[in-house]
C-alpha cells in the first residue's frame, strides 16, 4: 500500500516557502547523541558490580531501548522514559477548548516506557510514575488531575502491569510554573529466556513487519508546536476529517505490548524489534549488525502527520527521517511467521504490513517507494 495524501480542507493555510526542520525547533540530535553515546560508555564501566549480587548484564542490550540483566532462571528488563513536550500541547488546547486531554497524555507516558520496554522481548510487570510540577497549585485542577489518574490506570490495565507506586515533587523555579514533566519507569520479565529479542537471530530473508501509529504519538512535538507560529487558527487549524490539528496531535500514543504478547502467546519470537520515536524511520536501522534493510511497501501516512510535512515544507528524507510518518513500531520476524504476525497485530487492533525484507549488505535502509536511502551514519546511537 503506497503512502496516501488526504485532501487539503479550504481552511488550511497556505504552506510558508521557507522549510521548518526538526533542528529549528531546538531539537539537534548531532548535539544530543554524542552525550548519550558517552553515558552509555560510562555505564558500561559499572556491569561488573552486578556481579556482587550473583547476576550479570547482557551485553548486547547496551544501546537497545531497554537494558537486560540475567537473573538465572529468567532476564530482567528496565526502561526510563519521559513524555516530553506533548503535555505544553494539551494544557493549550484545554485552554482554548476547556477540555481536558490528561487521560490521553498519560497513555502516551506509559507508551514510551513500555513500547521501549518490549522491543527486547519483555513482559511489563510494574510501571512507576513520575509527575514533577512546577508548583503545588498544579494539582488544584482536581478534574485534570483525576484525568490524569485515570488514563494512566487503563493503560496499565491494557498493558496488564500493575501500577506500582511514584514520585509527584513540585519544583517551582525547575520546572514552570503551571506547567508538568510526566515520566514513567518500566520493569518487566524475558520468561523463558528464549523470548530475548536483541537481534543475534536477526537474518537474511527475515521479514519487516510495520506496526500502525495513531499519529504524532510524543516524539516530534517540538517541531509540531514550531509550526503552530505558521497557521493562522493555530492549534484550532481544520484537518481534513474535521479534527482540529490540536486535537490530532494530542491522540494517544498506541500501546504494543498486546500485540507483542499475542506473538509470544502464539509462539512466534521476533528476531529484531524497534520503537520508531525520536530519529524517526532511521531507527530501522538501531540493529548494530551489517544489513541491508529494503522496504517495499509504505503504510499510510496519517493526515496530521502529512499535514505536518506538508506545511513545514518538508521533503520525504526530512520527515520519515524526523516522524513516525504512520509506522509506529517495527517487527523483523522469519518470512514464514510474517503473515501471521500481520494478523495477530490486526487482531489486537493494530493495523500492519509486510512492509520489506532484510538482505545481505551494507548497512542501510532503502524505501524504494519513495526513493529514501540511509547509510549506516545516519543512526549513531552506540
């Protein structure tokens, strides 16, 4: 299925001819990744003090969206992530609208722990939240706060993790006034162990299989905020489907563990997984191998997403290399487990294709439908 463009609505403004990237935004990951790069060293140098306790890491889970640590009888998998800036979107829109959209922005806080948490092959078992305000009054909205509350309660319930417990400081002059940082931790169990999904499977022939987004999902915000300075209804800009472009930006991140359990349940073990947030379709390319990844068929783009693209006046290598751009989740099985994966996705609710195939070659992605290649350099997370 090739990539799909909704009609523009009359409503919509006319695109700017100056492009809007992800750097003019304030995000520049050739600044962030060499900190990352040096952190992971850094920690790399403590896995020995594992060794006090009876346990050891597994090495190659440095650099992969969740670290593993081997226990004995089963691995034991730990994520941090944060929302980011999607939560400055919803206190707009509540003010613009009155309505609260904190039950969504805790789905979507949940989403980035635990959509990094499964990309190894656990099973969540435990999320900790962490609520940091800029003051105290934040929590005087009580039908905000409850919202809050209450989304991230279904989404531990669709995950099937108990919510464990978490911090919820005020840190006025640290964080802004009226403002919230979201954050959640995820802890989860590899049982049996031959569920360890860290790519040393990952070969030849195996398929990609693309997972459905609802949309932004929580990596790309600041680009998205940047633009609102373009439209002149701003957030309240029409889309196509009669949404407003700040109502399709809040949609809640989509949560894969059920799908990921429906694979285990079924017996089919991913050689390869990746969460597609931040770097956007270049995280096709984490896997720290030498291959060639080829993909053949393009899921269809969501309308904010276009939207997006269309009024940054952005090419394709800038968003797909930038967005989610529809594929929210990537999962590299053996051709013949490929078909049924789709199904399994699709029972779950979730939307997928066989979107390529893994070849023998030199590290790169190509999208052949839109002409895309990125070279090995295009990903430097290790």
């Amino acid at each position: 299925m090739s990539a799909e463009t909704p009609a523009e609505t009359p409503a919509s403004p006319p695109a700017p001819s100056t492009p809007l990237t992800y750097e003019q935004s304030g995000v520049v990951y050739d600044l962030i990744d060499p900190l990352k790069v040096a952190a992971q060293r850094a920690a790399a140098s403590t896995a020995p003090l594992l060794g006090a306790h009876g346990f050891g890491e597994v090495a190659a889970s440095r650099g992969e969206s969740a670290y593993v640590v081997d226990v004995g009888p089963f691995y034991l998998a730990s994520i941090v992530e944060c929302l980011g800036s999607k939560a400055l979107v919803a206190d707009e829109m509540q003010r613009l609208t009155g309505r609260s959209f904190y039950a969504g922005i805790a789905q979507d806080t949940i989403a980035m722990a635990v959509n990094d948490l499964i990309t190894v092959g656990a099973t969540p078992l435990v999320v900790q939240a962490y609520w940091a305000a800029g003051g105290s009054d934040w929590f005087g909205d009580a039908a905000r706060a409850q919202a809050l509350v209450d989304g991230w309660k279904r989404a531990c319930e669709v995950c099937g993790v108990a919510w464990g417990g978490g911090e919820t400081p005020a840190l006025a002059g640290i964080v802004e006034a009226g403002r919230i940082d979201l954050a959640a931790s995820c802890t989860g169990l590899v049982n049996p162990k031959t569920r360890l999904t860290l790519g040393d499977r990952l070969a030849e022939g195996d398929a990609i299989v693309l997972l459905a987004s609802s949309g932004i999902h929580a990596n790309g915000l600041s680009l998205a905020r940047k633009l609102v300075e373009r439209l002149p209804q701003g957030y309240l800009t029409p889309l196509a489907d009669g949404s407003t472009y700040g109502e399709a930006l809040l949609a809640p991140t989509v949560l894969y563990s059920p799908v990921t359990e429906a694979l285990a349940k079924d017996g089919i073990v991913p050689h390869y997984a990746a969460n597609i947030t931040g770097h956007g379709w270049r995280k096709l390319l984490r896997h720290p191998g030498t291959f060639t990844y080829r993909i053949t068929d393009v899921p269809p783009v969501p309308q904010v997403l276009r939207f997006i693209q269309q009024q940054a006046q952005q090419d394709d290598e800038e968003a797909y290399g930038t967005l989610n751009m529809g594929a929210g989740f990537a999962l590299y099985v053996s051709a013949e487990d490929a078909e049924r994966t789709v199904k399994l996705a699709r029972d779950c609710g979730v939307p997928a294709w066989v979107a390529g195939s893994v070849e023998v070659g030199p590290k790169r992605l190509i999208v052949e439908p839109l002409n895309l290649t990125w070279d090995a350099d295009a990903l430097q997370l290790r």
